[in-house]
C-alpha cells in the first residue's frame, strides 16, 4: 500500500487501533468528503467530474465497509464520527483541505468546522441542515406521505411509504439496504425520468445497519453556533429534496456569514448525479478560489 497518503487508490489509517479506510482519486487542491446515512457506504458519492479539478479524499465512514465497528449502535455518534474524520485530515497533514459534507454528513463536517476552523480552506455543506429535531423530522415523513400523490400513474410510488417505514425497522443490513433501494425514487426530483440513474444508484448502493440505529442523546442543532463559524463555506441543496431542502439550506446560509447558497432546480438529494456537471463547476470554483493545494 502506498505511504503517501494523497496516492490515488484506498488507503487505511489506525485510529486508536481501530481501521479507518479512505479512497483517494483525481488531482488538484484536496477535499476530504464525508457521505451521509449514516450507514451509506461512500461509493454512491463518488463524484467523478470533481475528480478532474480537485484530489478527492473518500472517507469510508466508521460502521460502513471495512472501517471500524463499535459494540453498539451509540457509539456511532457525530462526536465519534468527527474524531475519526479529524484524525484523517491529520494524516493527510494538508494546509487548508476543502471539507465536504453531505447529510448527516453535512453534521459531522459542521461539527468539525466548529471546533477547528484553522484546520480548513473551505466548508461545503451538501443537502444537509443545521438541526434536525421534531420540525425537521416532521416535515421529511411528510413528505413522504405525500409522494405517491405525486405520481398517480406510478405504481411504484405507492411503495414509498411502506419503504421508508421499513428502512426505520430494518434489524439487519441486507432488510436496511434493499429498504434504502426501494426508497431511492423519493431522492430524485425525476426518478422515472432518469430512469437510468435511479438504476445505477439502485445497484451500487450498500448500507449497514448498525449506524442507522445511534441515537444521540439529543436532536443536532448548532444554529447558535453558526455565527461564530469563520471557514468560507458554500451550501448546496436540491429544490425537490425531500429531507434536507432549501428550507434547511437557507437557515444555513442565514446563520453562517458570507456563506454562499447554490439551489439546484432540477435535483433531489443528490444533485451530484442528478447535475453532475453544473454540481463540478460549482464546487471546482468554490475551492480554487479558497483553498490552495497540489497541482
């Protein structure tokens, strides 16, 4: 295995004696992403447009792939999660790395800057939310209530509902994952229209249960803290995102200062796939604006 730790190709660190398994591709300033889930393996945030502007550093988070496992689901806190992405960033021993975040994260990558903004050129925060809590969760079942609505000529969107309730009790990794790819439709702002693309997503998807399971002792708000954040950050969100949309990516943007907000009109959740270029251009401009870094 290559000792440099920016050498394109899957790279694994000791963490206190635990795996923490990384992926490194493409060349330029260097962004450290941490998918969401939590539970996703990083595979489906593979961002290969990025790849030809900036050095791409795929974190495989704890719980998920090879990475670390823990005895219970609480262990899987954003706390933990921060320490390992933390001891990542120290190894890469970069000056001023992008740090992206999607989802949960988005949390995770907010907690971070929060506690070292020194350590970063750059915040992305992608389709995530500064809270979650009562409000949050309300309106994503909402939503999701709603969607066979949306689609009355699609039989398929009736299974949404059911999916969605199945991906909350699934009790082992294979029940949780093919749960998420039932799921996947409610992600996409046109899931039949790309009917290739849900496809793709749908069969490179894996997912472990156990961090699905943590529950934090209270919901993720650090809205009162955002003020205080001085990294430049970009927020990114999906006008037809079911969980983390432009309602949460404006409460971002109105509390962290300076902080540019980029709404994708024809994207869900995952505008990386959905607007794959206009996605690259908009962070490949973000960060070589803000961060330096290998060319």
């Amino acid at each position: 295995m290559a000792t440099d730790p920016l050498a394109a190709g899957e790279h694994l660190l000791e963490v206190d004696g635990r795996p923490q398994w990384y992926h490194v591709a493409g060349r330029g300033p260097v962004c450290l992403v941490h998918p969401g889930g939590p539970g996703l393996g990083w595979e489906y945030l593979r961002m290969p447009e990025l790849e030809t502007h900036l050095t791409m550093v795929y974190l495989e988070p704890i719980g998920t792939g090879r990475s670390a496992r823990f005895d219970h689901a609480d262990d899987y806190s954003i706390d933990r999660y921060t320490e390992f992405l933390g001891r990542v960033l120290d190894h890469l021993a970069v000056s001023a790395p992008l740090l992206l975040g999607h989802s949960h994260g988005g949390f995770v990558a907010q907690t971070y800057a929060l506690s070292r903004p020194e350590r970063l050129g750059g915040l992305v925060l992608y389709a995530t939310s500064p809270a979650t809590g009562s409000d949050f969760w309300t309106a994503a079942v909402t939503n999701v209530q709603l969607f066979p609505q949306q689609y009355p000529e699609r039989p398929a969107a009736a299974d949404i509902p059911p999916a969605f309730r199945a991906a909350l009790t699934a009790g082992t990794d294979a029940a949780y994952c093919e749960a998420l790819r039932r799921l996947l439709p409610v992600y996409l702002a046109d899931p039949w229209g790309e009917r290739s693309l849900l496809e793709d997503v749908r069969h490179g998807l894996r997912a472990w249960v156990a961090p699905a399971r943590a529950q934090e002792p209270r919901p993720f708000d650090v809205r009162a803290s955002l003020a205080g954040l001085t990294v430049p950050s970009l927020i990114l969100t999906g006008a037809h995102d079911f969980i983390c949309g432009p309602r949460w990516a404006q409460a971002l943007a109105a509390a962290i200062p300076d902080a540019r907000l980029v709404t994708f009109d024809d994207s869900g959740h995952l505008p990386h796939l959905e607007e794959a270029h206009t996605f690259a251009v908009t962070v490949a401009g973000f960060a070589h604006r803000r961060q330096p870094g290998p060319n």
